[in-house]
C-alpha cells in the first residue's frame, strides 16, 4: 500500500508541478507586457506554493527572510531591496530533490532569476516560462559555455539589479543524513566577479518526508536564510576560501535544522514528567530540565498579557540553588507550591479568572480514568478561582442541569451514547447547545477530553465560531493499522487542525497523539495524571499475612492484557502456594478467568470480584501486597498510582506511559508475554518476603510525586498560552483543513462552510440578547466550606424546551 501511495503522491506532485508551468506561461506574458518581466519568477513561485503546498500538506517556518530581500547595509554593489529599485546577490540553496521547488516557491524574492542546466529548456511549459523568466541556462558539459554563461550572467545582474539563485552542490543531493555534496567554484566566482554578497538559504533535510523511492508525507520543514556574506575588494583568489566559509556556515546549519528534536518533557510541558536518565533506584530532575524550565517561565511571563499572570512551572529548588528530585521533594509537594508546617498549600502566584467549559462523552456517573480526571481537573480549578462546567450527554437517571460536590455545574444533553458512553458524531445538531451553554456561561476557553469523544471533537471545531480558544486532552494510546486507530486518528487529526492547545498525560501518549493528529509539537505539552492520595492509604494489617496477595483491578477485556492473567496465575499459584490472587473488575474475559479457575482447580487461590465500586477500591487493594498490571496500552496508568499509594509493590507490562510515572525500586517491568510476567511476578514475590519493601514510604513518594494542585497548576499554563494566542480567521481555518488533502480537506471545509451558514441562522432564530446570562455567585468561602465536607452529590433536573431552560 506504501509503495502505492507514494507513486500516487508523486504523480500528483509531478502534475501540479506541469500544470503550474503551462499557467506560468501565460503568468510571464502578463508580467512581460506591464513591465513587470522581472518578477515573474516571484509571482510564479507565490504561484506555486499556494497550489501545491495545500495539496500535499508542506509547510514552512522560514527564519531571517528579510536578509533576502533587504541588503541595504551590505555595503557592495548589491544594495536595495527587491521589489523597489532592485538589488543584486548570489542566493545559495542546497539542493535535495525536484521537490525543492516547494520551498523555493516559499521564499523566492522579487528580481530574482535561477540559473538552471540547458536541458530544462526542452521541458513543455517549464521550460517556456523559464525563458520568458529570464533564467540563465548553463551547459555543464561544455565548460567554455558554462563560463560564458557565467560572465554574461553577472554583467545581466549589474544592469538590471536583480540576483540569481544557484544550487552550488551542482545536482540533487538526497541523503537520510544532513550532509552536503562538495560546491562548485561557479557561483562563488559569480559573486566576486559582481561584487555582490552571497546570501546562504539552508533548507531542513527532509528525507523523512521524501525519500524518492517509498515516502511522500506531510509535514512542516525549517527554512533558515543566513546573513549576507560580502564579497567587496575579494579577488579571484579569494574564491576557495569563500566557498569553504559558505559550506562550513551551510552545513551547521543544516546539521543544526535537521537534528534530533529537544525532548518533549524539556521544551513543550509546562514541567517535566519522570526524569529517565539512569533509572537507578530513584529518578531525578536534571539540571538541563531546571535550566529549561526556568527558560520557559520567563518566556510566558514576557510574551503573556499584562492582564495574565501565568502559573510558574514546577520548580524545587534548595537553598544553595541546586535542583531537588521533585519525587522526593516532600517540602513542596512535587507541585510548585510551598507547603506550610499544617499540610495546608500557600499559593504564591495565580493566574487571572477563567470560564472553562469542560466538555467530553466520559463523565460521571459512569467511572474511569478520564471521567475521575475531569471531576478531580475541574474542582481543583474551582478551588483556584476559575469557573468550570462540564457538558457531557444525558444517562438513564441524569438530564438536564445537575450540581456535584462541592459545586461543580455539568449539564447533560439530550443525546445518548452509542457504545462505550460515546455519542454518534453530529457536527450540526451539536451546535445549538454549545453555543446557548458557551454564550450563557460567559466561557472563555473551552477543554475536550478523549480521542473517542465526539462532543469533544465537535466543541473543538466549533469553538473559533464563537470566538472562545480550545484545549483537548488526549488520554489514550492508538495504533496506526487497525481500523479503530484509521478512523480515530483521522477524525482526530481533522478536530485538532486549529486547536489552540494540546496535553497528553506522558511523553508516549505525546508522541503517539502527535504522530496520529499530525501536529505542531510545540503546541502539545504533557501533564500527568494525579490522585488524592489520602484516599488511598496503606494498611498493610488488612492484608492476610499468611498469604502473599496478587491484587488486579481492571476492566476485563483483551486490551488490559487478561489473557496475560490466565495464562501466568495457574504457573505462580503452582511455584509459590501461598500465593492468592484478588481480581476486581467486569467484562468479557470474565469468562475465560472462570475457566482457567476450574480446570486448574483454583478456586480457593482465585478470588473473582467482579464489578468494583470506586468506593471500595482502597478495600480492595489493601487486601493485597502486590499489584499486577497486565495492560497491552496504557497512555498513563492512573491505577498504577493508586496501587502505589496504597502501598502495593507494582509489577506491570512495560507499554505506553507506564514506564514513565513510578521510580525503578516500586516497579517491576515485564514484557507482554507469559513467561517474562512470570519472572516479574517472581520477583515481586520475593521482594515481599524480604520485606524489603515499605508501603508507608511508598505512600509518601507518590504523596510527592502527584497531586490534582500540580497538574490544575500547570494545566493554567497551558490555559494562558492558548488565551494569549492571536484569533484565527475563517480562511485561515479553511486553508489549515485543506492542507489535509483534496478529499478529507475539501470534506471538513463543506463542514466548515456548512457550520457558518447553520451559526448565522441561530444568530437570527436565537438571537444572543434574549439568552440570559447564568448568574455566577459561588464564593471561595463556601467552597472551601462544602469541600471541606464529605458530602453527598448534591443535584436536581432540569427538562429541556428546545435548548436548556434555566434553572429556577
């Protein structure tokens, strides 16, 4: 199929390339006939690159562009600026492939011509432009007539104050790694001979986007112009020493835009996650990433508003200024926030007064991971001054406009789920209430949750309509051939083309979202998971101390790696038999564990829960030592924490983000396969009959580590980037979905086009005067008063007439 594409993609590169060239014919008569012959080259490039780029998704971040087009302080022959008077330079690129033509469509100047091989003038339709262009044709094979060409070109740049762009490599040059060919003297001779400067072009490799043979993707490449180099008062002599200094500034250049991206949790996360280096015993924040942070929070606190103050990023710090582990840190709670003697938290800085609107098809009463992070996100931004909703879809005994403790405002819509508490995508019908709920909430940022959620995806595309910024949340791991993870990743990449911002709970999940979404990674930052860790106290009593207890809690399906389960219980019952295993949780593998317990006759060593409620779990888990994760994908493993901070020893598969949220000593790894699981266990067992494990210290590490103050902390940095972020127009939202393709991009921008007409019809039929603004009188005071109890969840119904009616 690759090889398949890759073809389609380059016949379709190779026909937009011809057609271009037959219109820049008509282009260059144009230019000839106004007087304008000398751009034509620019109009036919700007030309191409709006063309072209969209249709094969290349884009380009270009820095020190103006050096192309002003040489006012060069101080040679070359002076002015093009488009006005002229100027004159030898522009040198390096030269990959024919697909270099994109990104010289990207930054050709105006009065400017390239020099290109005889040949080309053969070519139908390119070849015809590039002599109404004014192109200099060389014949390489004959030397005479290349230096001929070469003298008759430099005398053209003097008189007509234009500048030629040359590929000094001589031919293309593609290579996985960023190297350039030797240069020819040509170009530098040219200059010398002109008097005029050399103005380097470096373009980033981009073998991993075209190879010429098997890829065509898209992506976004670096384009960096260097300074001109002057060549005033050089002689011929001088030439070899002029064309080393340009391949040495060249290649660093090119070595330095095509290099290893900075690791995520270094440059995008407001703070890092799990320090890697080593993995001995204890993780520790290095001094690169405490340099980096403080790098990052000054760079927020110049760039943002003067009406935000940003939250500063995770910092712990000892006095002699020396970076602390923010695992161990137990002074400031792994958060950023000093800690007084009482257990209480002193906030030293908060970020200015946000309405959010939380919105995702995963939300209580149903329980998991995603659900218990929008509650737990959502009240500790409460707790920090910002007003939060939620808006998920109706359930059986919940519609309408319900409150949970401590104040929480969720409104539940109308729509039911289709499997797995997800709604069937609408788009449209969607619309009516997220704008009536995003206008009366006065909301300002609007934050999705879920791959798998539809209203989240819509709120996200919707959200520009309205003028409010969007964040999304990705909390889950996919593949790429599946067809779950082909329709997923291609309903993702279309929800989040102009998302204002992106978390993802680990480095993994990261890098899979951006990959699979097709993002900017600097828009994408990562946050872990957290728990209230009080909840999930030790109590090593609890458990039979008879027996070693093998404690697993999870839904009972293939993906958490149950068939893991029945094969490695029956061999560690029968090696170590005081060995039991406790296993919570419901689902279609509940079978298969039945089975396994009977024909092994475990009945007594098998103690099968079934459903557990999120009550109960801190029971649960305290009747055993050791906690097993058998997960095949796992973006986070919020269980794993919680396990933790009960005081289980973790053994768990060594997939997605697991291996980033716990110190080596609490965790034992193990591939996804019987025997290695049976090695772990193994493991874990006997670190449990040393007792050299302590459940209380290990309580007090996660206590350290995560906490819901630290990720709504940093959640408000990425909040006050995305708010800071300059409004994106409709046709540059069309422009950014069309970039998708010429069929999904066309497809979202009917969508798009739909949406507005559908928008400016509630704008007459419900017209935003007679929508009343929903009071908003919840003081920190009572907050603190009703969080402060254990109180029950406190709810009424609200029916619908249409939209939401408001409450009475």
């Amino acid at each position: 199929m690759a090889p398949i594409l890759f073809h389609l993609r380059v016949a379709l590169y190779t026909i937009t390339l011809l057609s271009v060239s037959f219109l820049a014919v008509f282009i260059g008569l144009i230019c000839t006939l106004v007087g304008h012959r000398l751009n034509t080259n620019y109009f036919v490039a700007r030309t191409f690159w709006h063309v072209a780029g969209p249709i094969m998704g290349w884009k380009f971040v270009v820095e020190g562009e103006e050096h192309l087009w002003n040489m006012e302080s060069t101080g040679g022959e070359g002076e002015g600026q093009a488009g006005k008077k002229g100027r004159s330079a030898v522009m040198v690129g390096n030269h990959q492939s024919f697909v270099d033509i994109l990104y010289l469509g990207r930054i050709f100047p105006k009065h400017a011509a390239i020099m290109a091989k005889k040949s080309i003038k053969m070519i139908p339709g390119l070849g015809w432009f590039m002599l109404l262009s004014g192109t200099v044709f060389i014949n390489r094979s004959n030397n005479k007539s290349a230096v001929a060409s070469m003298t008759q070109a430099g005398e053209d740049m003097k008189r007509k104050r234009i500048s030629l762009w040359i590929f000094p490599e001589g031919t293309r040059h593609m290579s996985a790694e960023p190297d350039l060919l030797p240069f020819k003297k040509g170009a530098f001779y040219l200059a010398v001979q002109s008097g005029v400067p050399v103005v380097p072009v470096v373009c980033q490799n981009y073998h991993h986007l075209f190879d010429g043979k098997t890829r065509f993707r898209r992506g976004t490449l670096r384009i960096k112009v260097l300074p001109p180099i002057r060549t005033t008062g050089l002689t011929a002599a001088d030439v070899p020493d002029l064309m080393n200094k340009t391949r040495d500034l060249m290649l660093a250049t090119l070595q330095e835009l095509s290099g290893p991206p900075t690791p995520p949790s270094q440059t995008t996360s407001p703070a890092p996650l799990l320090s890697h280096a080593g993995r001995v015993g204890q993780y520790h924040t290095s001094t690169d990433e405490a340099a980096v942070e403080d790098a990052v929070g000054q760079e927020e606190s110049e760039s943002e508003p003067a009406d935000y103050v940003s939250v500063n990023p995770t910092k712990s710090r000892k006095s002699n200024g020396s970076t602390v582990s923010h695992l161990e840190n137990q002074a400031t709670g792994g958060d950023g926030a000093t800690r007084s003697g009482d257990g209480g938290v002193k906030k030293t800085r908060r970020s200015k007064r946000i309405a959010i609107a939380m919105i995702s098809d995963f939300f209580l009463p149903v329980v998991g991971g995603v659900e218990g992070h929008i509650y737990s996100l959502s009240v500790e931004l409460m707790r920090r001054g910002h007003k939060v909703v939620v808006i998920t879809h109706s359930h059986a005994q919940r519609k309408g406009v319900r409150y949970l403790s401590p104040g929480l405002k969720v409104y539940h819509l109308p729509y039911l789920p289709i499997a797995s508490s997800a709604t069937l995508p609408n788009f449209l019908l969607f619309l009516p209430y997220f704008r009536h709920i995003i206008l009366a909430e006065n909301i300002d940022l609007i934050h999705g949750h879920g791959s798998l959620s539809s209203f989240a995806h819509e709120a996200v595309i919707h959200a520009p309509l309205l003028g409010v910024k969007s964040v999304f949340t990705d909390h889950s791991l996919f593949g790429f051939g599946d067809a779950v993870g082909v329709l997923t990743n291609k309903l993702l990449c279309g929800a989040l083309r102009c998302v204002d911002g992106v978390i993802c709970v680990s480095n993994t999940g990261r890098e899979n979202t951006v990959l699979r979404a097709q993002l900017d990674p600097s828009i994408v930052s990562v946050i872990p998971n957290a728990l209230v860790a009080d909840k999930f106290r030790p109590d090593p009593f609890r458990a039979d101390p008879k027996h070693i207890t093998i404690v697993v809690i999870s839904r009972l399906v293939y993906r958490k790696g149950i068939d893991l389960l029945v094969a490695s219980a029956p061999h560690i019952c029968d090696l170590f038999p005081e060995v039991r295993f406790v296993v919570g949780g419901d689902g279609p593998k509940m079978v298969e564990l039945e089975q396994m317990r009977e024909k092994y006759q475990l009945q007594d060593r098998v103690d099968l829960l079934g459903s557990v409620k999120p009550s109960d779990v801190r029971d649960v888990l305290t009747r055993g030592q050791i906690y097993l994760n058998n997960s095949l994908t796992e973006a986070f493993g919020i269980s794993i924490i919680e396990a933790a901070s009960a005081g289980l020893f973790v053994v768990a598969t060594k997939v997605g983000g697991v291996s980033e949220i716990l110190p080596a000593d609490m965790i034992e790894f193990a591939r996804a396969d019987e025997d290695d699981m049976i090695r772990a266990l193994t493991h874990a067992i006997h670190t449990i009959k040393t007792s050299s494990y302590d459940p209380y210290r290990a309580h007090e590490r996660v206590r350290g580590m995560y906490s819901w103050s630290s990720v709504a902390e940093r959640t408000e940095v990425v909040y006050g980037r995305a708010m800071s972020d300059p409004r994106m127009d409709t046709g540059e939202r069309l422009a950014r979905y069309l970039a998708l393709g010429p069929i999904y991009g066309l497809v979202l921008c009917c969508i798009i086009a739909i949406e507005h007409y559908f928008y400016w019809f509630l704008e007459w039929y419900d017209p935003r005067d007679r929508i009343e603004v929903a009071e908003d009188d919840w003081d920190m005071e009572r907050f603190d008063e009703v969080s402060s109890r254990q109180g029950k969840v406190v709810s009424f119904s609200v029916r619908y007439d249409g939209v939401i009616s408001k409450i009475h």
